[in-house]
C-alpha cells in the first residue's frame, strides 16, 4: 500500500506542474515545436515514472511470478 501512495503523490506531483506551465504555455498544435530545458525535464521525468511504475504492475502479474528464476527477472 506504501508504494501504490507514493506513485499517487508523484502522480499529483506532476499533474500540477503540468498545470503550472499552461501558465506560459499554452497547450495547442501551434506550440509543438516549442522547447524549454523546464519541459524536457518535466517529460524525462514523466518517463521515468511511468516505467517504474509500469514495472512495479508488472510485478503484480501471473507472468512475473511464474518466471523461473531470478535472473529472468532481473531482466525485465
């Protein structure tokens, strides 16, 4: 249950930053090509989560825990 609420408060964490930046950035197909080092952070960051979070629901799953070994799972 910790780790479901810190994936819940890095979530939120990162829904308000987005929010923040439509402060100066308005989200529209005109502004595709807009670039900041603030905006690759933030989706560099957003990555990250997401595959940690992504491997932490794999865990959870029937196909993890009928793999053989730890080094299989290791590989994942």
């Amino acid at each position: 249950m910790e780790k479901e609420r810190l994936f819940f408060q890095i979530y939120q964490s990162l829904e308000k930053e987005l929010l923040d930046m439509t402060d100066y950035i308005h989200f529209s197909e005109r502004n595709l090509n807009v670039y900041s080092v603030k905006l690759a952070n933030f989706i560099l960051r957003a990555n990250v989560e997401t595959g940690s979070l992504l491997k932490e629901l794999l865990k959870r799953t029937d196909y993890y825990n009928g793999l053989s070994s730890d080094k299989e799972k290791t590989k994942l």
